[in-house]
C-alpha cells in the first residue's frame, strides 16, 4: 500500500510518496500555482499521482501554532483535505507538521543546496518529513 504525503502551502503543494511497504517516504516534485485559490490544476495532478503510484491514503501537512491552536492556514489545510477527500475517495489524514519545514530548511543547508536553489525543494522535503513522521508512528 503505498501512501501520499502532502505539503499544501498557499501557491505549492509539495508531493512526497511512501515506497509499497510505507517504510520509507520519497519526494516526488512540487505542484505550482499562480493563485492561492486556483486549485484545479492542483487537484487534477495530485490524482493523476495518485493513479499512477496507486495510492491509498493520504497524509496532509497541518500547520498548527506552536502553542496547538489552529489558525487560519491550518484551516485552509483542514478544507483542502476535505476536498482532496471528496474527490479521490481517500482516506485524509491531517498531521502536524509543525516545524516540518525548518526541518527541511536544515537538511537543505546540511545537503550544501545553495541559498538561490532552496525553494525549488523545500516544500517537497517537507512532504518528505510530514509523510515520514506518520509511517514511523503506524509502525510503533
């Protein structure tokens, strides 16, 4: 079963995939748009995705507050999921990411990826730690 992590920011949506025994996470790309509310395209990818690595599940980032509160991108997040639900028929499950994406920052300046290039890789590294936090936990 393979299952799909998911980094939803306000113009990207980092792709991350499980490998067919959800041991590991590998990140696949990084989906652009030009407007935060412009989400066909988006949608139509991430299902052409889920077809051809047939996913199960999926696993979308939810970028809570640092003190647990759930502000307004956790809430655009939490109706993305609900849309990624209806449409593919999937189980969606919100995980927190806080911190998944200085996590990623980190292992970007570790890998030596110049500043300029960073952001062409941030969101799909950070879909890459979302998805790999929730194939450690269902494996404990």
């Amino acid at each position: 079963m393979r299952i799909m992590g998911l980094d939803y920011g306000s113009k990207t949506v980092g792709v991350a995939i499980s490998d067919s025994l959800g041991i590991t996470a590998q990140g696949i790309e990084t989906i652009c748009r030009k407007e935060e509310n412009k989400l066909r395209k988006t949608c139509a990818r991430i299902e052409a995705l889920i077809e051809e690595y047939q996913v199960e599940r999926i696993v979308l980032g939810l970028p809570k507050h640092m003190n647990n509160e759930i502000g307004d991108r956790a809430k655009l997040s939490i109706e993305f999921g609900e849309m990624l639900r209806r449409r593919t028929g999937l189980e969606v499950v919100m995980w927190d990411e806080r911190l998944s994406s200085v996590e990623a920052e980190r292992f970007l300046i570790e890998s030596k990826v110049r500043r300029e290039n960073r952001k062409q890789y941030i969101d799909k590294i950070a879909a890459v730690f979302i998805l790999q936090g929730y194939l450690d936990s269902i494996r404990t």
